[in-house]
C-alpha cells in the first residue's frame, strides 16, 4: 500500500498480519457496537436508596432515592468515587468527613440525573475532577 494512496477496506483486511482475536476493524465517529468485550480496569457499581458511606471498594455509587453519600476520611490516596444520581427528582447530598471540604464547601448536592467525579487528592480535601 503506499502511504497517500487510495486503499478499500478490502486491501486494509489483506495487509493487518498481527491482528487478534476475531471481527472487523472499524472507522467512523460513531461506530455501532454489539456487545463490544472492553478489556481492562473495571468499576465497581453500587445502586443505594438510602443513606451510605462509601467503601475503599466502591467507584460508582448510583443512587435511584434521595440520600446522603458520606465519604470517607480524604487520606490523599488518590481514590476516585463516581457519585450520580439516576432518576427525577431524587437529590443525592455528598458530604465530606467531618470538616473535610469537597471543592471548599462541606457538602455538594446533586439532582436530577447529575454526576461528578471526585478525587481524593490530599489529605483533608476531596476536588471535583
């Protein structure tokens, strides 16, 4: 194939040699995917209802009630947490430990549909990734 030619996705099948697994390449912005495999780093999810503290083994913590999420002591870990409220009119409070600060203020208060991700970056301080 030379570099600036023209090639069909045809001659592009007939030149890939370390290819694994089996399926097609493909191209486009927004390909369609049936039952893609993703290898790699998986998150934990946890649905609540209620009131909960996070655990060093969470990563997203979906809430389908209102509730308060309180987080742990922030140790500058590095630990990420994925708060995010699914469903219409359920407002989740994420609340800090004890005079810890997420962003400066004690609590943040998501609703409807909303998310964010939180870092704990140092000790004593979660941030808003």
């Amino acid at each position: 194939l030379s570099q600036f030619a023209s090639t069909t996705s045809s001659e592009l099948a007939g030149v890939i040699s370390d290819e694994t697994g089996s399926g097609s390449l493909v191209f486009g912005n927004s390909p369609s995917l049936s039952n893609p495999s993703i290898i790699g780093q998986r998150r934990a999810v946890v649905t609540k209802t209620t009131d909960y503290l996070a655990t060093s083994t969470d990563d997203i913590i979906r809430y389908t009630a209102s509730g308060t999420l309180s987080l742990p002591p922030a140790t500058g870990s590095g630990k990420i947490y994925n708060p995010l409220v699914d469903g219409s009119g359920v407002q989740l409070i994420v609340d800090a430990d004890a005079s810890e600060t997420i962003n400066g203020e004690l609590t943040i208060t998501l609703t409807n549909k909303q998310s964010l991700t939180i870092c704990d970056s140092e000790i004593g301080v979660w941030n808003i990734l």
